[in-house]
C-alpha cells in the first residue's frame, strides 16, 4: 500500500543511462516495484527514458521500446535522477558532469571512472549540492560502500582487504578444484558468462584495482586513483602455483588490500595473487562471492560477504541508492560529501610489509640451504618456515639432480622481498626461482 | 588537518547520557579525535556535558569531571544532539522524547527502549524533523542497521537470520568445547565480564528478542515489538544437547531469525537455540562475535560479521551515526524515516517452518520406530534421518532397556512439529522426550 506522502509529492524524474544486464534489471524492479518503491522514497520514481546505443536491439520485453532514446543529453536534461549504468570512462563522464550541472542527483556502478577520475566528480556533486552514490561501484551488492563512508565515519580503519572481484575467483577455484590451469579456466569462464570476451580487466587486476582505489579513498579519506595501486593480476599464477599452495596448507585468492603505512600517515593500496591459509574465512569464498575485512580502531574486523556481481544482486545496489538519493529529493538534504581532508600520501609499494613464499628450484648439493638462507638473511628477512622436496632426476643426463625448496619468511617489506628474490636468482646453485607469493 | 569548513560552522554541542562502558569510549574519541571529527563533520563537536546518576563515582580520567551533571534535563535542553547510553527504558524514554521536541538530534543504543516503544521515537522525530539514529543497538560495531535500512531500500527482504548475543555464544562456545554445564558456562563468563549479574536478558533470550524485533521492524517496514518476538532462551540447553550436536555434526546456537510467512504477507520473528550444521558459516562464528545473514531478492545472501558488543566496538557504531547526524545539521537534510508503510501481521509462531531434531528414549522393543514414524506420518511430518544408540541397561532391574532415538525431521511447521512431540510423548514406548531443537 503507498504511503500517504506519495500521492503529496509529484513523481521523481529517473533516467536510466545504459540497458544491458544491470540496466535491465534496474529498469524491471522499477516497473514491477513501482508501488513498493513510491512507498520508500515517498513519491512516484517515474522511469522517463532508457538512454542505448542501438535503439532497435533486441531487448527484454520488460523494457517499454517507447522509452528507449539514442538521445542520451536530452534525456539526462529531463530528469530529477539519472542512474549511470553505461560504464567505461566515456560518454558517461560527460554525462554525469552534465546531469550535476543540470540539478540532477546521480546513482553510478561505474568503477573504471569513479577509480580514474572520482574527484572531478565528487567535487562537481558537491558545488552543484547534488548527490552521487556508488554502492553498486564495489563488490555487487554487498553494502560496502555505505558501512564504509558512514557507518565507520566516527572510526579510524586501518586496513581494508577483501576478494573483490568474482571473474578471477572462479578461475582460481577451479583451477584448485580441477587441475585446470589458467587458459582452460578463463575458457570455462568465458562460456559459463561469468568472463568477458576479453578478460584482461579481470584477471590482470584492472578491475579488482578499481574498487581497491574507491575503497582507499573512502576508508582514509584521501584520494587515491587506480594509478596509485600496485597491481598484479592472476596470468601468472600456475596450475603447479595452485597445487602447491594445497599442498602446504592455503589457497590462491587474488587479494585487494588498502593500509594505512607503519607510520599511520601514508596508504599502500595494492592487489595481487596471494596465498590464504585453508583456516581463514576469506579461503571459503568460492565462485563469484565476494568477502571484506575491514579493520577499524575502535570497531575491530568486521566482514562483508555477497554476491560481487551479477544483474540481480547489482541491481539491489542500485536501487538502495536510488531510494536514497530519491528521498533527499522529497525530504531535503543531502548524502555524505566525499572528502579526501586527510590527503595521505600514497606510499611506495616498496613500503608494504608481507609475509612472503619462495619456490625455488635448486641443485641437490649439500650447504644450498646455508646460501640461501644467508641471501635472505643479509636483506634481514627471517624465515619462518623452510620445506625441501625430494631430489628429482634432471632432464639432461650429467646434470645435477634438482630439489624444490619452499620458503616461508616472516614479515619484512615487499622491498627487502624484492632484493631477496633478485639475490637468491644470482646463485649458481638456484637453478630457478618458480614463484614468488605473498601470504596472508 | 581540519576541513576548511570546520571553522565556518559554529560547534555542535554534544550531550552523552550515561558514562558506562560504551559512554566513557564514547567521551574518550570525542576529546582524543576531536580534530578528525571535526574534518569529517565540518563544524567541531563541542561536548557539553555527561549526565550520570553519581557524580562523585570515580572515572576514566579521560571524563572531565567538570562535564559530569546529575540533572540530565538540563543538559538535554542545551545540546544539538543527544547520545543516550543509559539503556532500559526509563529515564532513557522520556529523556530522549524530551531532547527531539527541543529539536535536537538523538543517537541511541538502547535496543530496549527501541524493541518496546520504538514507534513512538520513531514518530517523534520524524514529526519534529530530526534524526533518530541507533546502529549501536544490533550488534554493536557491525554495520547491520544501516545496511538494512539503507543499501536495501530498493530490495525485499525475506529474512534476516543471525547470532546477535555474544554472551550466549560465548556460553554455547564453552559448553561445546570443555563440556561445561551452562551454569558453569555463565558463571565463567560472568567472572570474565562478558556476562552480567543477573544473566537473564540473555540467557532468556529477551536481548536477542528485542534485536531481532528492531531488525524486522525495518527489513519488513511493520511494527514489530519484542512482545511479537516467539522467544526461547537457553536456559533449556544441557551440556547433553551440546554434546548430541557435535555427535551430529552440528554446533548450538541461539539464533534470531525474522522472516516473511510464506504467503509472503505476514511477518515471523523468533528466538531459538537452533542445531547449525557444522559446516555453515554461522558455526564458526566463536564467542563474543555476531554474524547476521540478510537474504533479500536481488541482492541474494549477505552476510556481516564483527563483533557485536563491548566499549570500543560500540563507540564505533555510535560515533558513525553521531556524525552522520552532526553532518545533516551542518549541511542540512536528514537521514531516513523509519516506515511501517508495509504494516504486515506478525503471523502465528505455530506457522513458522523449520526442520527439527527429536531426541527420544525408547524402550528396546522391534516395533518402536514404526510406532514413533507413524505419530510423524499422521501430522504429515516426515522423516529425513534416523539414528539410533545401542540399548543400554535401565537403572531399574527388570525394567526395559532403553535406547536413544534421534530423528531429523524435514522442514514442517511449528505447529505440527508441535503437536508430532505431544503424540510421541503419550506413546508408551517412549520413556521420555529428552530435546527438541530446530535444525538450520
């Protein structure tokens, strides 16, 4: 039943910018929702175009074809609220700009241009006295962006960490799952629909780094831009990478991690592959779910965990801040502003400190470990864990036998960890150093 | 370093009711993070003042005893916003009446105010046209209210399902691992702090209740008080119960379950130790932590964990919605409205459908399971798994051995679950009806 208000109050403006699948699914709950939602927001959201490329595709039949436009200005110049839903940096960049311009409160998902150009556009929001609101940007449905602008907004966090991008996930599962290796799953994943055409965004990071640069700014209130992340993606995690992380206890997930630095007045943002003990939650999130660990001062670790992407659960993200940016148009006032007053600097990769796991392959002569370990030990990395493979025949007759040496060092800085891998590489008795992986 | 804005806004004068735990962590990040505080506000958050019952008790040095009042109307009728850490009922009602008629701002954890009288807040301050803001009453630092609230505006909830009392789940916990009875359980944690007293608002379930009452009130948008909530504590739980779990891969918990009727029309809110298979997320969820599952339609299963009491992680929540609160004053607008726009029934909790574990002693008869089946079978309850002990001998000469029966049900209703017990308990082949605990 509507709520008395919403008969008071003439109906919201909404433009829908883009209708593919979260474009459809936001354009079919508005529809079949409209009740409900005029409820929430108190007054009417009438849908007054869908801005598309091709006018006459073939679309769901839940989208009215009288809506649809090619016209993507004039229908932003129409609306009260326009939900971005096109991605990519441009046009939507300059559609935003002018929905803000024109008065309208914007909702977006796009995470390629919150996490290249944010602050133009939180600061157009913010002159023109509009709101913008991105939940949907990070991690699907899950509220991550709210807990983090709001919720922790009287809180200092510390570190923000989480699986944030479910293409690559399920790659790494399967590859855990099945023996595939790399190609065979991205193949998998492609067909299932879960990757694109393309899959560099995903599994080289890209995409991953984008919500890390969102969630940063967010978290430390200061800006931070994809250009700012250190990113490696999963291309060269192995099958053998993989089996060997079971065989000593973990899992491979790629990790998106946001700190503060040693002195509390920088931020290392990064991704990479690591390696997760089997114990820890995040080494239970399989296929497309998404988990966060946020670590607070005064809160202490909270979770997030959900769905990371998909039409529907997208959706949800969307039409949370639809309502809420609809309400502040019926009710007045305004969402947080963003704000990047504590304008950390970002640190030197080189900075971050991590455990880390060397695979080395080595000659089977007596003393390798003493070289080795005295490398590691001139860097002052401290190993906490050494495992030696029985010797193998080598593929040339006369040759040395070859052993594997799996090293776990304690903390030091990705830095020292660096100039350790590049020492090790230099002994006559490392025939080669397989992998190189950070441990959770 | 302050925003710039920070010293174009006169300060927000701040009034804390109550100096507990939570209060004093509470005063202490208003003076220790005043700065930050401001930079997030955008005007500096002046504390003027800390009621309490005695002013002459000793404190936290950090509590200016200048600030100290014993005349909490007064402090009230000067503040901007009113933080109200008093929890019960009364004086925290009236006082919070009486600071949202004077115009200002509230932020509460008092969930059982909220859970009993909720509508009536509610109501006063959307009337008044201030905020009303209470994330610190479910489940501490986890950001659940919010979320609910908030990020799924434009989803619909199906149910809401978690474990929100850290001091039953501590008690739970030890009963599982050192085989404690609960009375030594409580009496530890009690010599720990993690319980109270007089342990009976959690023991009995009514904490649990009034959260799970708060929590449907706003995932369904209906009045729910904690007089709605079916609630049963664990004072019925015996180190016996804990025991048959584990010997039946499944860990006890008392959980908080709101969920649409299945027509979809009607609400059911309810408390109840439960049997979590051991393999369930929820399982893992160890002492003084919470995990709440949100399950809506689009968004799919969320799930948010953290912990759900003590000083710092409450401060967390209440410093997050002060300054929510504070930057609505600052910039104008307010939060959101709490609506009961939907106004479902609470339905019957004899409608509620769940699986359950009927633990029974037998007599060693042949014929004793078909007996039992058929009373299952005439209330249309059947049977998923069977497990039965060897005979052992009775404490009386000559009487019947007894056998344990353990019978999982498949999902029926409470009512047939119900009435399925009473049947069995008349058969004379049953000696006696030892548990009865729904299955997740």
């Amino acid at each position: 039943m509507p709520h008395p208000s919403s008969s008071a109050h003439p109906p919201l403006r909404v433009a829908v910018l883009g209708c593919g699948v979260v474009g459809t699914e936001v354009v079919r709950r508005l529809v079949t929702e409209a009740d409900e939602l005029a409820a929430r927001v108190g007054a009417p959201l009438e849908l007054v175009g869908v801005a598309v490329r091709d006018v006459d595709a073939e679309r769901d039949p839940v989208v009215d074809r009288a809506l649809l436009t090619g016209d993507a200005d004039a229908l932003v110049d129409k609306a009260d609220v326009v939900v971005e839903l096109i991605g990519g940096t441009e046009p939507a960049r300059t559609l935003l700009l002018r929905a803000i311009e024109h008065g309208a409160s914007v909702v977006t998902a796009n995470k390629a241009l919150l996490a290249q150009d944010g602050p133009t556009l939180y600061a157009a929001a913010d002159a023109a006295g509009v709101d913008l609101y991105f939940e949907a940007a990070v991690a699907g449905a899950i509220p991550i962006v709210r807990p983090v602008r709001e919720s922790l907004a009287g809180d200092t966090v510390r570190r923000v960490l989480g699986i944030v991008n479910g293409t690559t996930n399920y790659v790494l599962d399967r590859m855990a799952t099945d023996g595939l290796d790399l190609d065979a799953a991205v193949a998998e994943a492609q067909a299932l629909g879960y990757a694109e055409a393309d899959p560099t965004a995903d599994v080289e990071g890209y995409d991953a780094a984008a919500k890390a640069a969102i969630l940063a700014s967010l978290a430390f209130h200061t800006r931070v831009s994809i250009d700012d992340v250190d990113r490696t993606g999963i291309t060269g995690v192995t099958a053998d990478d993989v089996a060997w992380a079971a065989r000593t206890g973990h899992v491979v997930k790629l990790l998106a991690i946001a700190e503060r630095g040693a002195d509390g007045d920088g931020v290392l943002v990064r991704v990479h592959p690591a390696l997760v003990p089997s114990e820890h939650p995040l080494a239970g999130v399989r296929g497309a779910f998404n988990a966060v660990f946020v670590e607070a001062e005064a809160a202490g670790e909270l979770m997030f965990y959900g769905r990371g992407a998909g039409g529907a659960p997208t959706s949800s993200a969307v039409l949370g801040d639809l309502v809420q940016v609809a309400r502040h148009r019926v009710l007045g006032g305004k969402g947080p502003v963003e704000s990047s007053h504590a304008d950390l600097r970002v640190l030197d990769p080189g900075d971050a400190r991590t455990r880390c796991q060397l695979r080395l392959e080595v000659a089977d002569r007596p003393g390798v470990l003493a070289r080795v370990a005295t490398e590691l030990a001139a860097q002052d990395v401290s190993i906490e864990a050494v495992r030696q493979t029985p010797p193998t025949d080598p593929a040339t007759p006369g040759a040395d036998r070859v052993a594997t040496l799996v090293i776990t060092t304690h903390t030091a800085t990705e830095r020292a960890l660096r100039a350790t891998v590049e020492a090790v590489t230099g002994l006559d008795v490392v025939h080669r150093v397989v992998s190189v992986l950070p441990v959770l």
